[in-house]
C-alpha cells in the first residue's frame, strides 16, 4: 500500500462533505471514521498480494470530483431494463432519480427506498451500515466515507416475491473524470424469498469512478436470488464490494456478470454464519478490447454443515484480461462442510490473459472441499465434431462459446435477467453464427 | 476412542530416531555475519578470486533486501548475527579407503542407515555424504570419471573444473534471487558439484546425505548439477538432523542445468528433527531449487517432506527450450506443530513445454500445510501444457491444510488444468479394512500408501521403501 494517493481523494471527501444535505450526527462520524481508515490504508498497489493482478493507475492517476447529479431521459434508460413489471429504483451519478423509478404498490412487508429516505424515519436505527461490512478494506472505508446514497431494501417475515427489485446506478457523460459512491443494503428476515439485481450502466465516455458496497443479509431459512450486472462504459473504473450474511438453513445465489467496464473489481465476501448456510457465488465475464475484470471470492465457512458453490467463466478476447481469485475458509469445527470452487477460461486472442487463483484454507478434518481451474482455448475435437455435422469453423466456434459461457447464465434464477442475457450473448455471437 | 487417544500419547512421546548429537571436534568460524565472516569462509576454502567477489557482490545485496513475510508458517524473527556460518570436522579426513574414516563419524552414518560401505557394496549408489559443511568422502567416484562423470564436493569443483562453475554457478538462481538464495551464496559452504558429459547416461544413482550436527550451525550447502546434451542423471538426496532446542536453519540452493535432450531425475526425501510435540526446537527448511531446462530437455523432482519444524521451499522448473518437460511429484506430511509451505513453479518459455505437478498432502495433529504454486504461460510458450492435480488429506479435527495454485496464462493455445481436494479418512474405507482383520493404524497406513501412490512410484527403488517405511512410522497412531 501507498501512503501518498489517499491525499487523492482529500478533496473530493472535502466536497462531498460540503454538498450533502444536513445529515444525522451519526452518519457524519462514519463518515469521519471510515475516510481515516482509508486514510491509514491507503489504495493498494500491485504488489498487495490481493492486487497482484491488477493495477489502479487509472484511479490513482486521477483527481476526482464528486459526479454531480443529472437529469436523464427514460428512452436513455430503456435498453437497460429487465421486465416492465419490475420494481425499480433508479439512481444516477450517485443520486436518487425519482422520475425514473417504478414503484408500484408493494406487497405488505416489502420497503424498497433510497437510502437518504430512510436516515430520518425509525427504521434508520435498523439499517446499521457498516455492520456486515466493515470498512477495514481501503475502498469499502472509501465507499462508506463517500456514499450519496443507494437502495435500501427490506423484505419482513415469510414474504416470497417472484419480481425482481431492479436499481439501476447509472453514470452519465461529464467534463472531467468524477467518482460516485453507492451503497446497496438487502436485508432478508426469517423465510423471505427475495430476488434483488443491481444494474451498473454507463451512458458515456468520460472517466469514471464508481465504487459500490452492497450488504445482503439473509435472516433464517430466507433465500436471496441477487445478481450485479456491469455494463459500465469503457473509461470507468468499477470497484464494488459484496458482502453476503447467511443465517440458518438461509440460502444466498449472487452471480457477476461482467460485460462492460475498463476496469472492474468485484470483491465477494459471504460469511455462511449459521448451521446449514448455503451460498452460490456465480460469475461470467466476457472480455473485449481492453477490458480488465478482477473478481476477488472469499467464502467463510464458520459454521458447521456449509455448502458453497462457485462457478466462474471468462471469455477474454483481444486485449482483455480476467483475474480470478476465489477462497474457500473452513473454521475450525464447521465440519461437514461442503464446498466447491470452478474458474474455467477461454482465450479467444493472442493478446488476451487469465490469471487465477483459487484457494483452499482448511482448518478442520470432516469436510469435502474441492477446486478446479482451467484456461484454455476451445476443444479441438468439439469444434471438429460440429464441422463434420456440416457446420463452419466459425460458426462452430461461436456455438461452442456460447454454451461456454451459458453455463452460468443458465443458473440463473431471476428469469426475465436471465432472458435478456441470453439474448445478450447470442446477440454478441450472433453475426458471428450468420457467417 | 480411548485406544487411539493412547497412541496419539504414545506417537507423540515416541523420540526422533535420529536425535544424538556426534562429537567430532569442529573447526569453527565466531558466529556472526559480515564481510570478514564471507572473507574468512573464501579463505578457509582456498578459493579463487571471483568466487569471493561473486559471495561479496551476493552479500551487499542481502544487506539490502528484506525478509519476506508472505509466506503461511510464521516464525520467530531469526537471529543472522547467532548463527556460526561456518563449522567443519576438524580432521579433514583425507582418505583413500573407507578406513581411514574418523570411525565415529562412520558410526554416525551407520546410525542413519546409510552406512557407506553397506551402500557400496549392497546398492551401488555412490554418497556423497556432507558432514555439517564439509563434504567427508565421496564413492565411487573413480567409476564415474572413467565415464568423464565429474562427482564431488562443491569445493574441490571449484580447485579442479573452475571453468564448469563459473560458467554456471547462478545461472539458474542468481544471487539477487531471494533472500534466503542469496544468503546461501555469500555463505554457502561446501556442497555436491556433478557434470555428466554429452551423451552420457550415468550408469548408477548419485545421492548425497546431509546432516546437521553442531549446535548453532546453519547448514547453507549448494548444489550444482549440470547434465550436458542428451545425458541423463537420477539424483537422490537425503536429510536428518540431530535433536536441538533452538531452530536450526537450513538455506540450500539447488541449480539444476539441463541442456538439450538431457534428462535429470532429482529425489529428495527430507526428514529433518520437526521439533517436539509441542513445536519447541526443530529445522527451518527454506531451500531454493530451481532446474534450467533447454530444448527437448526434461527436468523432474520428487520429494518426500517428513521432516523440519517449517519446510518452506518450491522446487521449480523453467521451461526454456521447445518441447522441454517439467515434472513435479511431492509427498509431504506434517503432524504435531510442523508446518510446511511448499509446492512449484513451472515456467513455460519454449513451445509445446510440459508440465505435471502431483502433490499429497496429509496433515495431522496441529500442523498446518499449504500447497502454493504457479503456473505461468508466457506469450510465446504456444502449444504448452500443464496438469496439476493437489489433494489434501486431513486427519484430526485441529490440523489445516490449504491449497493456493496461481495460473497466469498469456497464450490461447496452451491448455492449463488444475484440481485439488481435500477430505479426511472415510470412515467407510476404514471400517472395510478394519472387517478385513486389519488394524486401525495398518488400514490408516494403507490408505495413505494409497493416497500417495502416484508419487512414491516415482522415486528409486531405495528410496521408494524408506519414504514408505518413513510414512508409516510418521504416521503411527495419529488418527482418532
């Protein structure tokens, strides 16, 4: 870590500080403690063995002012949206975007609101940000000391709700490069069912930084079907934060899709807390141009009878880079846990690299742990197979990518996102299948 | 279970068999480390010139590095100033016949079981045997040079074949390589030096035996095997210590060169003292081996770690040449307080380069174990290919045992694959030995043979029953 960039960031501290509305005292000294936090840390540099593979010059090298608020349009929006009967908040540049959400009238229960709503009411006592995660890494104490805000979502006892809760953060076009901070908390009570998905558009070229946390927690027996969505534009660079509470007998299925962004970190952290805690952590990444995606994993098990499940792919083409590094810890006595870690790649170009790393940290005896990795190009044999069935090489090729990649779309449990990444990625693949 | 819980007591008091200390008289250096000290060690060895410049430039640029913490063991900061560098028998024996051999020093081989004239006479395998520093006697040494095989200690390699040592001395680990490397080449003090021509197959197995006798005495040997165009070397190399209080480091370097065509075969069977139950005293294992490998050649390690309160070391292979072979099979198993991180790298240069890497773990008692590794495809390496497979056996609820592979790869053609697992003993595979009449600790001892199978068939003959027998006595009542 470096002491010298922090200071980068003083100024856009000072100014959010002084742009934000009147805020409880309590907010303002989290604030105050998380910036010293990142103060101390600094951002961390390549050779911090978890950025070993990826570089934050283009943060580092900026100086960033808070993204101001936009006004944008819903024709702006529309390829973006999932299903016109999803809930939806919208935020852009960081900042609640009234006209643009859908709310329809909410099953009994359900609070689906902007995070600034929600400091005066009762319930501000109940949010506790910070609580799941601690900002004790350099960019969640960032994220905390700079949020303007993000979707609060609460779902109470035994509610189960088929529509996904859609929020969309979407960063506009600007002069300069400007950073906005967002937070996104999913709390889950005793037997709720919960489908969240968190959308980050970028709709121009200008540089960005965006810096998200989301905190998911599921109360016993609940079950949290979430997933991030990045198609952020080229000259961003994306760094968020997941972390996952999983109680008794709860089940959490977060997947990654990382389609769009110059530079994008996805930190998971999900804790299995209770006996029977189940997490599935999903994510694909198709790489072009000079993409750079970096998903950081860390599954805790502390308690006993565990399953965790991960399934990662990455498609890299061009000049794009994918890094994975996923960690599977097993406390001591969480015995009879389960756990299993997957990263497979595809190199479609010369130019393209995978680095990975998985990782097992096993402290007791009873359990079943296993990881595989593999990187590679298509398998000869398949794409013969599928010529001698009178297909072209090309065609051949991109029928085989695509169920590589589908491999993880299938498993997604939100159907209308899962439809439209479907159609996505035949669409990418799709000239390509003419041919 | 009372039973097993009396023989984990039992397994645990059970002494380290190699624990006596021989007292022959020593030759040596005031502890401490400066550039005296690295002078004074040049000079005891009669060395030429660059060789002193070569341990002085190494040693100016220890003084600037730092002591890496990344690693998974953690350890008490070591004391470089308390360390006695350099500390020989005082009686250089200058032996022609076995005879003439300091007889304690020949009953302290005989303890070890490796006693130089049942070796000759039984196996043919020639030993070069390193005494703390000094390399005592070397067999079978006429043999091999009739073949022009040139076997013998680092010192008298640097005396005889200069231009041999010279030439390759750091070439496959610089002195600036780490700090524990180049630690070992300000203060190395003897070693095994071996060069088989070109074409040459070397008609037995080379093996060496360290110890590490004086208290205080870190062991910093080198080892430099060169294998000439299309010859073809199977080296074994085995460790003990003696029972000592304090932690004992051990910071070798092996430099492995294999030139076009050729072929090395490296084993290791490592059972230095691991300190008591309670991890008091034992060996700081931290050794840099590294293998060279030109076009067509293949390099391939097989260890079996017992030993050493820490092991910390990655036996690597740079796939330099097209069509070069890397091959990597380790048995490692740590109980009580032991803690191992160990594991590769192989580094795929050249086109169409292999690569294997087998790894065991087994981990028992409070010891913890990490496999770490890398699997680096540079650009050019098209076609590469690699294999890794590291499972992890657990026995008891309290051990660890941690796996980290690292894959970098820069080329679409070349195909990367790694699994790993870890579990404990199935109750079931016990229960079914146990129905066949087999004891608790011969169907554990079994399955581990078992689970190990794939590496141990890669070691020598010898070597292969010792590291058997070795992990059955290791092993002795340690599951519950």
């Amino acid at each position: 870590m470096t002491a010298t960039t922090e200071n980068g960031f003083a100024p856009t501290y000072a100014a959010l500080r002084k742009a934000l509305p009147q805020e409880p005292g309590w907010l303002s000294e989290l604030r105050e403690e998380a910036f010293e936090n990142f103060r101390a840390l600094g951002l961390p540099t390549v050779k911090h063995e978890e950025w070993r593979w990826t570089s934050l010059k283009s943060i580092a090298g900026n100086q960033w002012a808070p993204a101001a608020p936009a006004r944008i349009s819903e024709a702006d929006l529309k390829p973006y949206l999932l299903a016109d009967d999803e809930i939806r908040l919208v935020f852009v540049n960081g900042h609640f975007a009234e006209n643009l959400c859908k709310l329809p009238p909410l099953p009994e229960g359900l609070v689906v609101q902007p995070i600034s709503r929600m400091l005066d009411s009762e319930e501000a006592l109940q949010l506790k940000l910070g609580r799941y995660a601690a900002y004790t890494s350099p960019f969640t104490a960032l994220n905390t000391a700079l949020f303007t805000d993000g979707a609060y979502i609460r779902a109470g006892n035994g509610l189960a709700l088929e529509t996904p809760v859609h929020v969309l953060y979407v960063s506009t076009d600007g002069n300069g490069p400007a950073e906005s901070s967002t937070r996104t908390l999913v709390f889950a009570g005793e037997s709720v069912e919960l489908r969240v998905v968190e959308s980050f558009v970028g709709l121009g070229s200008a540089p960005r930084f965006v810096n998200s946390v989301s905190e998911i927690v599921a109360k016993g027996n609940a079950k949290i079907r979430h997933a991030k969505l990045l198609r952020e534009g080229d000259a961003t660079s994306h760094v968020g934060h997941n972390e996952v509470h999983v109680e008794r007998d709860a089940s959490v299925t977060s997947h990654c899709i990382c389609l769009g962004a110059g530079l994008a970190r996805n930190d998971v952290h999900a804790v299995l807390a209770a006996e029977g805690a189940e997490c599935v952590l999903n994510g694909l990444v198709l790489g072009r141009g000079s993409q750079h995606f970096d998903n950081h994993i860390e599954v805790d098990h502390v308690r006993p009878h565990g399953r965790s499940r991960q399934l990662y792919r990455a498609v890299v083409d061009d000049k794009s880079r994918s890094v994975f590094s996923g960690k599977v810890i097993v406390r001591p006595g969480a015995n009879g846990t389960d756990a299993q870690q997957q990263n497979n790649n595809l190199l479609l170009s010369d130019d393209a690299k995978v680095d990975t790393k998985p990782q097992l940290e096993i402290y007791t005896d009873d359990v079943k742990c296993s990881h595989g990795a593999t990187s590679g190009q298509l398998d000869r044999d398949a794409i013969f197979f599928l010529r001698s069935r009178g297909l072209n090489e090309q065609t051949a090729r991109n029928l085989l990518t695509y169920a590589f990649a589908n491999d993880v779309i299938e498993q997604i449990r939100i159907e209308p996102l899962k439809q439209a990444l479907e159609a996505q990625l035949a669409e990418r693949f799709h000239g390509l299948l003419d041919g | 279970m009372p039973d097993t819980n009396e023989s984990i007591e039992a397994l645990a008091q059970q002494e380290y068999k190699h624990g006596w200390v021989s007292h022959v008289d020593a030759d040596q250096l005031p502890p401490g480390l400066n550039e005296d000290i690295v002078h004074a060690i040049s000079a005891k060895k009669h060395e030429p010139e660059w060789l002193t410049e070569w341990r002085l430039r190494a040693f100016r640029h220890w003084l600037t590095m730092r002591e890496p913490e990344w690693q998974k063991p953690k350890y008490p900061k070591i004391d470089y100033q308390g360390i006695i560098y350099y500390s020989a028998p005082k009686k250089k024996p200058e032996v022609s016949s076995l005879d003439e051999v300091d007889p304690e020093l020949l009953e302290t081989f005989e303890k070890l079981g490796i006693s130089l004239d049942e070796q000759k006479r039984l196996s043919g395998v020639a030993v070069d045997a390193v005494f703390d520093s000094v390399s005592v006697k070397t067999t079978f040494r006429e043999e091999l040079s009739k073949q022009g095989i040139i076997f013998c200690s680092f010192s008298e390699a640097v005396t005889d074949h200069p231009e041999l040592v010279k030439k390759y001395l750091g070439s496959v680990v610089p002195y600036t390589d780490n700090y524990f490397a180049t630690l070992n080449s300000a203060v190395f003090s003897d070693g095994s030096f071996c060069y088989i021509p070109p074409g040459v197959r070397c008609p037995m197995e080379l093996s060496t035996y360290f110890r590490i006798n004086s208290a205080g005495t870190g062991q910093f040997e080198r080892t430099l095997l060169i294998a000439d165009e299309g010859a073809y070397v199977s080296y074994l190399e085995g460790c003990t210590a003696p029972q000592r209080d304090e932690n004992q480091l051990h910071a070798a370097v092996v430099e492995l060169v294999a030139l076009k065509g050729a072929h090395i075969k490296y084993s290791t069977v490592q059972n230095w003292y691991p300190g008591d139950k309670d991890g008091k005293g034992g060996v700081y294992n931290f050794v840099t081996k590294r293998g060279m490998a030109s076009e067509n050649a293949k390099i391939s390690w097989t260890q079996v770690e017992t030993g050493s309160a820490i092991t910390w070391k990655y036996p690597s292979c740079v796939l330099k040449g097209d069509n070069s072979v890397g091959e990597f099979y380790s048995v490692a198993l740590t109980r009580d307080r032991q803690m191992a991180d160990t594991g590769t790298k192989m580094i795929h240069i050249g086109k169409n380069t292999k690569s294997t890497i087998v790894s065991k773990g087994i981990s028992a008692g409070h010891a913890d174990q990490t496999y770490r590794g890398l699997v680096k495809i540079m650009k050019g390496a098209t076609g590469a290919r690699n294999y890794s497979v590291c499972d992890s056996l657990l026995i008891g609820g309290t051990c660890g045992a941690h796996t980290t592979p690292y894959i970098e790869s820069a080329n679409p053609t070349a195909v990367v694959e790694h699994e790993a697992s870890t579990s404990k003993i199935s109750d079931d595979q016990i229960f079914f030995l146990r129905q066949r009449g087999l004891s608790e600790e011969d169907a554990v001892s079994m399955i581990v043979n078992g689970f190990c199978k794939d590496v141990l068939s890669e070691l020598p003959m010898e070597f292969a029953v010792e590291a058997q027998k070795l992990l059955g006595v290791k092993l002795e009542g340690a599951v519950g």
